[in-house]
C-alpha cells in the first residue's frame, strides 16, 4: 500500500504552477493531512520549466522519486513528455494543450501537440488533455489557467481532497478580487473532466 498521494506539476514561469501547488498543500492541511511540497523554479520570467512536487500523506522527502507520481498536472504538453519519467505507469495525467515553446527552441522545432499526446497515452491510458487556457478565457481571465487544471485533477475518481477543501483553499489563497473568476474556471475544468 502507497504511503503517500503524489502530484507532479509542471509547466513554464507564469502559468501559476507554484500557486496550485500551494493551495492543494493549504486544502490538505485544512483537512488534517500530512504534506510536503518542493518546487524547482527555471528562469524567472516566463517561459523558464517550473515544476512543483507535492506529497500528501506518509511520504518520506519532499522529492517525489521518479516512477511514483500518482497525478501529473501538466501545463504545458513538452513539459508533461519531458517529466514523464516522474509518474508511475497507472498515473493519471491533466494536460493542457496550449504550447509554450522553450526560449530554446524555435516555433518550427516544437513538436506537434497530438504527437505528444500520443506519446504520453503509451506510457499512460490515463490521459485527460484540454486547452485549459480556452477554458480560463471562457471564464473571465486568461491567466486562471492553473485553476481551470486544479478544477480537472479534483474530478479525477483517486483524488484525495474534496472539491470543497480546494474550494475554501482558493478563498484563503488568491485575492478576493480574482476569486469568483478563478472559480469559474476551477468549476469549468472541475465539469470538463466529469462532463
């Protein structure tokens, strides 16, 4: 039996990677859980690899040991296929579809995005990609992005905190001004995995 309920994030500087992983670690606190989290952090301005390790549960480290990731939630598609060594093969997988080509690489280089879908369906059958990004400007505001991922990985069936906890997480976690809009795609990427 897992100790521990992994969650890998991933993704590029601006998407807000670090902020999703805070507010899983508040809404696991709240609810009386262990968690330990770790974050890497690429250039500073956006466009550098951004990556958030957040371990609820039993877990020893706040390193999630390649191979035992239980969720990667991907931000951005390259990003998921270069992390992919992180999760374990039964792992579930939220990614979004929108690319943000690497400084180091030019627009012409990337990598068709439905080839890296496919790609990461051979090492995982639990794939969910959506453009997070239509979804977040549906809501309101482009860069509600990462809430419109969090809502997805909370509709997955093994995710270990309520739609509620994140909830009132987001509430303590972001301003007030952005909540309801950050909500709205929360509860869009929340339907979009369930619908």
């Amino acid at each position: 039996m897992k100790l521990s309920y992994d969650i890998y994030i991933c993704g590029v500087g601006g998407q807000g990677i670090i902020k999703a992983g805070e507010i899983i670690g508040w809404a696991a606190m709240k609810e009386g859980m262990d968690v330990v989290m770790s974050e890497i952090h690429g250039m500073a301005q956006r466009g550098g690899v951004v990556s958030t390790d957040v371990r609820i549960g039993q877990a020893k480290g706040t390193i999630i040991p390649s191979g035992h990731a239980d969720l990667m939630m991907a931000f951005e598609p390259l990003e998921a296929l270069r992390a992919i060594d992180k999760i374990r093969k039964d792992a579930h997988l939220i990614v979004n579809l929108t690319p943000i080509p690497p400084f180091n690489i030019n627009a012409g280089e990337y990598p068709p995005v439905d080839e890296i879908i496919e790609k990461l369906r051979r090492f995982s059958g639990n794939v969910y990609a959506f453009d997070a990004d239509r979804v977040a400007l549906e809501a309101g505001h482009p860069l509600s992005t990462n809430m419109a991922i969090l809502g997805a990985a909370t509709a997955m069936p093994d995710f270990p905190l309520s739609q509620d906890a994140i909830i009132e997480s987001m509430k303590a976690n972001l301003p007030s001004k952005l909540f309801k809009v950050n909500l709205k795609a929360f509860n869009r990427g929340f339907m979009s995995l369930e619908g």
